[in-house]
C-alpha cells in the first residue's frame, strides 16, 4: 500500500512545482511579445536599471491601477511622454508596430504584475 502513495505524492508535487514556473502562459506569451516587439530594448521588466532609458514594468504597474488601461494602451499605440521624466516613448514607426489588440494584451500584462 504505501508504496504505491509514495509515488503519487511525489507525482503531485514534481506537477505542482511544474505548474507555478510555467503555467502561466498567459504571462509567458506576453514577455515573448514585448521582446519580438522590442519593448525590452527600453524596457526593463522587474529590477529598474539606472541605465535604462524606460520605467520598468513593475513600476509602471506600481503606479497605475487597470482603470488607466485604456490611456496606456494608447501609449503602447502613439508613444508619450512627461510622466517618468523628460525621455520621450516614441510612436510606431521608429519602434515596431503593435495592433490594438497587442498593445492591450502587453497593457494587461504589465498592469497584472502589480497584483
Ligand atoms: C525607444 C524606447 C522605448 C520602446 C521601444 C518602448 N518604450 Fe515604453 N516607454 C518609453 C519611455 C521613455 C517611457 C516614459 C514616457 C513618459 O515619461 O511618459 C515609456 C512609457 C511606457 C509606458 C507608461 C506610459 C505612461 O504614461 O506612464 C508603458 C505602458 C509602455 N511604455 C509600454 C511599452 C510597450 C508595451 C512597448 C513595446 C510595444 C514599449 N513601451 C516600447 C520608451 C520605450
């Protein structure tokens, strides 16, 4: 009898330990997305690094609740500037171009970090 729970248990938790570093793949096809869309060549994801011409996501998330969504997937779209400081997010075009539906789901995933 025994034997056979061992085994059972360790199976549990080997596809647990499984499923906390990969099942969200929500979040893991969003990273793949900022990097095929260049947004890490600005952008640093967790740790802000001083030489980092853009906020981190974590501290863009930090800083806006998901009601501000609508304005940031704007932001992702057209480019801003003037609310980390005096670096410019330029529009599409000297960047690569995201869809609407990309630059919501990059948004989601940004604002997502911070929950
Ligand atoms: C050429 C560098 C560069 C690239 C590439 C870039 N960003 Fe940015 N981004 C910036 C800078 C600089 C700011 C800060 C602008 C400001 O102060 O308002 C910023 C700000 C942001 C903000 C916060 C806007 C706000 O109003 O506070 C979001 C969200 C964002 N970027 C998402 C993205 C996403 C998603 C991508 C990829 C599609 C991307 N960025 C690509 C430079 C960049």
């Amino acid at each position: 009898m025994k034997s056979r729970i061992v085994p059972a248990i360790l199976v549990g938790v080997f596809s647990m330990g499984i499923g906390s570093a990969f099942g969200d793949s929500h979040g893991m096809s969003a990273m793949k997305l900022a990097e095929k869309k260049k947004c890490t060549a600005c952008h640093t994801v967790t740790e802000s690094d001083p030489m980092a011409v853009a906020p981190s996501f974590m501290s863009i998330a930090q800083r806006y609740s998901m009601e501000e969504s609508d304005r940031l997937v704007q932001v992702v779209l057209t480019g801003g500037e003037g609310h980390w400081g005096n670096v410019e997010m330029p529009d599409m075009g000297v960047r690569k171009d995201v869809t609407p539906k990309e630059a919501e789901k990059l948004v989601q995933w940004i604002l997502d970090m911070d929950e």
